[in-house]
C-alpha cells in the first residue's frame, strides 16, 4: 500500500499576518479540488496534516472526498521561520537557498534544517510506526520540511535541489511496508496513485 507526503498549493500571502495563518488562494482550493477528484484520494483511510492553515484547507478538501476525518500534527509545521517575520519572495528564495545549503546553522533565527528534518521524521515515523501498512495515507504539510523528510527517507544530504517545484501543491509517494519512496515530486493532481 502507499503512503503520500502532499504540500498545499498556492496560498494568499499577506505579509501583515502570521505565515502559519495563510490560507489558501482561489487557485491553490480549485488545484485541491482537482486532485480530491481523483480515484487514490478516495482510496485513503487515514489524513494527518501539519496545524497550519493552509494545510488544514487542504487536508480538509481531500478528507471530504475520502470520507475521512482530519487529524493534525503541530510536530509536522514547516520550519519555523519567525525570527525573520515575511520576506519579500526574492528574499524569501535566498534565504531557503542559505537553510538548506547550511543545514547545521540557523538563519537569521530560524529553525536549523537539520532540527526540523528529526521533527518530521520523528513525527511521520511515529504516526507510520502504529498505523496499518494496508491502509493508505496522506500526510499534508509545507515544502520545507517535506523536503526534508523526503531527504531523510532517501538517504540523500539535505539539498535544496531536492525541493518541490515551486508554487507547491506537490506530492511524493512511498510503500508503507518499507518506506521507500516510489516517485519524485510530482504536482498533485496529476499523480495516478
């Protein structure tokens, strides 16, 4: 059976509120709603998703169409990026370049990569550890951490060439019966399962 680690897509940036608190934008909810359509969406029998907003909207989109419930995670929240408050998007790309290419240090305040990558993997291996591998599941959260996560489960140093395509709304999948991952980031409403 599989398992997935899904970013929320496009998200309403307002620079006067809490990244955390972002949600989606009308094109991120419709690419959402693409992706519910699909038959592996229906497939599902478990949904976890990182306490923020936009991956709440998301995860709920998803959970209708499979007729799941939505747990949360606060462990599964992308890095946590604070210190800095918003960066303006060019800003933003260096900075990202500067987390993962220094794995080891914190930027200007921000969670090190390295802590962030042992929160998701601790957080998705304790949730995998007692769920039923026949079961597929969904994990929906941020690019960062995903990545991190997807680093980890390759066994590949924390690189940002490893990060989703930008915009989000990505996917990568892996067997729940060894973990190993069976397809790169793909966007999420072309994945066929």
């Amino acid at each position: 059976m599989f398992g997935v680690y899904l970013t929320h897509p496009q998200v309403w940036i307002d620079p006067a509120m809490a990244v955390p608190k972002w949600g989606l934008s009308d094109l991120g909810r419709d690419r959402a709603r693409v992706t519910a359509a699909n038959p592996w969406v229906r497939s599902l029998g478990r949904i976890v998703s990182s306490h923020e907003t936009k991956a709440m909207e998301t995860a709920a989109i998803l959970a209708q169409a499979a007729g799941v419930p939505v747990e949360t995670d606060e462990e599964m929240g992308e890095n946590d990026r604070s210190a800095t408050g918003f960066l303006p998007p060019e800003e933003f790309e260096k900075a990202a370049d500067w987390f993962f290419a220094h794995p080891n240090e914190s930027f200007k305040g921000w969670e090190r990569a390295i802590d962030a990558q042992t929160r998701i993997w601790d957080a998705v291996s304790y949730i995998l550890d007692r769920h039923d591998p026949a079961v597929p599941i969904a994990f929906v959260g941020h690019g960062g951490v995903g990545t991190l996560l997807k680093c980890r489960m390759t066994g590949t140093a924390i690189a940002r060439d490893a990060d989703q395509p930008a915009g989000g709304g990505n996917l990568f999948a892996f067997r729940l019966a060894d973990r190993t991952v069976t397809c790169d980031w793909t966007p999420m409403e072309f994945w066929q399962g």
